[in-house]
C-alpha cells in the first residue's frame, strides 16, 4: 500500500479524486501546512497537487520517504527545483491534461478581442444597441490572419491545430524546432522570435517562466509588433513586463490583449489593465477545468503507481531529467 498525499485546493474536485483513486494508494486529503499534512509528511511516499513555495530543503528533509511530486498543473514556477534536485525527488506536470482547456481559452480570447465580445455586451445590456458611435464598431475575423505561437510544446501545437481550423497562417519560435516533416503536417512554420513579433497579427504566449523567459515580452518587444496586432497570454503572468504592455495598450503601441494572467495574483484593485477598454481579462482559468479534473488525476494516480512500482515517472520537468 503506497502512501500519497493530496494537497486539498479549491480548484480540486475532490470527489472525483476520491472516486478514482486506486485501492493500493493509501490517500490523505489536506492542506499545505495545516497539521494533517506536516504529520503526513513523515511516511508519504508521493506529493499530489500544485507546486507551492514553502518547499524547500526544510520541506523534503521532513518529508524523508518521498519520491515523487506529482503537479496538477502544467506550469511548476512555484515549485523550487534546486531543492527537489538535491533531495533526489522528481517533480513532474500534469502530462498535458489540460492542454486542450488551455488551448481552447487561447482561442477564446482571440476571438474575444477581435469581435470585442466584452464591449458588444456592455452595449447591448446597457441599451446601447450597436455603441454610441458607429464608426466605433470594428470587428475582425481570425480566418487568413496571421498568428504568432510562441513556445510550441503540448499546448502550442493545441493551439496551432485549432487556429489552422479557424483558416489561420500558423507560425512559430521555440528553441527546440520541429522537423520539416513535423512542420509541414502540423500545417506551422518557423520564424526567429523578432520575425514572429513582427509580422504576427496575433501573438500568442505559451512558454514555462524560468529564468529565460521572465518578461521575455517587454517595451522593446511591443514596439517590434504591429499596431494592429493583439497579444494574448495564457502561461504565466511574469513572461510579460506588465508596466511595459500597459503602456503598449494605453498609447496604441498594440491594439489589444487577451489575458488570463497576470504580474500579481490576484491583481491589485488598482490594476491600470482594469481601466482599459482593448483587453479581455479572465481569472487564470484557462487550465483548470470540470472535463479536465479526471485527466489529472488519472495522470496523477498512475505516476504514483509507476514509482511505488520501481519504474521511472513521466512528465519529469526539463531541469530535472537526467
């Protein structure tokens, strides 16, 4: 009987984690911190949930038996890797479970910014039929319109095939490039990351936050992208030098962004994003879906069940694979 915890989450269903678990798992339920996970600690052989900045070397020195922390998430910013690293535990994402929650959400604020969803209903529910101005109602389709991926893991090809169903020109910057044959039959091409900011009518972010990629998008990155062009941002907040693309959006710089992240969060009521009106803003919500839950967990479950097996897990993160 392998011995896991479940970091209890608001963003968990529970229910369904219970439902699913396999009978040799022996699962607590709780909270980072509270006293039943730190008593947890001591025999737990697995680490189920999302990465949380009070793990460090203090953390996996009481946790002595681990083997595993296994993410829900894509994205493992949070997590501190050099102290994983030097207490021989792996930490692994989710195995793509929710990449096509993401993907569609990249989508959605696309769509969103180019038809101006958030001020047609504004107008309409206020009884302004078509604005007070209709000069004002400009409105785009994304068919034939060129988009910019950038970072083309599991999520990015996602969201690549989805806009190539929309009639999309698809191209894309990441360090790793695909092969010839690789590109051509995801219908995408490469383009160095200034040729992408350049020429893009939509850049759409999908890249993990390290190191390199912490406000990757910055003052002079918005100034190489159209003034048409919109920016749309489902990975992680800091990959974008917020001062920077406020100023982008408030002096027309760009035209729009959609955003599903931020510098801070939650951001601070004061936050300039929330008096523009050339942004669509959601609650880091693009991820964590009801359909994906199962997904999670059952990648979850069986990661768990691979290293009490003695087998190697999945999804180890890059920074972590030997």
């Amino acid at each position: 009987m392998g011995r896991i915890i479940l970091a209890d989450n608001p963003l968990n269903e529970i229910d369904i984690a219970k439902d699913m678990v396999p009978p040799n798992l022996d699962m607590t339920i709780a909270r980072h911190g509270s006293p039943e996970f730190i008593a947890a600690l001591a025999d737990a052989e697995c680490l189920v949930g999302f990465g949380d900045g009070t793990m460090d070397d203090a953390f996996y020195k009481s946790a002595p038996k681990l083997k595993l922390v296994q993410l829900l998430s894509a994205g493992y910013d949070r997590c501190d890797i050099e102290a994983a690293r030097r207490a021989g535990v792996p930490i692994c994402n989710n195995g793509g479970a929710n990449s096509t929650a993401v993907s569609e959400h990249a989508l959605l604020l696309m769509l969103a910014v180019s038809r101006r969803i958030v001020w047609q209903h504004t107008n309409v529910a206020a009884g302004r039929w078509r604005g007070n101005n209709v000069d004002d109602v400009k409105l785009y389709e994304l068919r034939g319109r060129k988009l910019g991926i950038v970072g083309l893991g599991t999520i990015g090809k996602k969201t690549a095939r989805l806009a190539k169903a929309f009639g999309m020109d698809v191209q894309y910057y990441d360090t790793k490039r695909l092969t010839e044959e690789e590109a051509d039959t995801l219908g995408v091409r490469f383009a160095l990351f200034e040729e992408v900011l350049r020429s893009s009518d939509i850049v759409s972010l999908h890249v993990p936050l390290g190191p390199e990629t912490r406000h990757m998008m910055g003052a002079e990155q918005f100034r190489m992208m159209k003034p048409s062009a919109y920016l749309v941002n489902t990975c992680r907040g800091p990959v974008v030098d917020e001062v920077a693309m406020i100023e982008a959006l408030s002096n027309g710089t760009i035209a729009g962004a959609g955003l599903d992240v931020f510098d801070q969060e939650p951001p601070p009521p004061n936050n300039p994003l929330f008096g523009l009106a050339n942004v669509i803003l959601t609650a880091h919500l693009a991820g964590p879906t009801y359909d994906n839950q199962f997904t999670r967990f059952r990648n979850a479950f069986d990661n768990c069940q691979r290293v009490l097996r003695g087998e190697k897990p999945l999804w180890v993160i890059p920074e972590l694979q030997a």
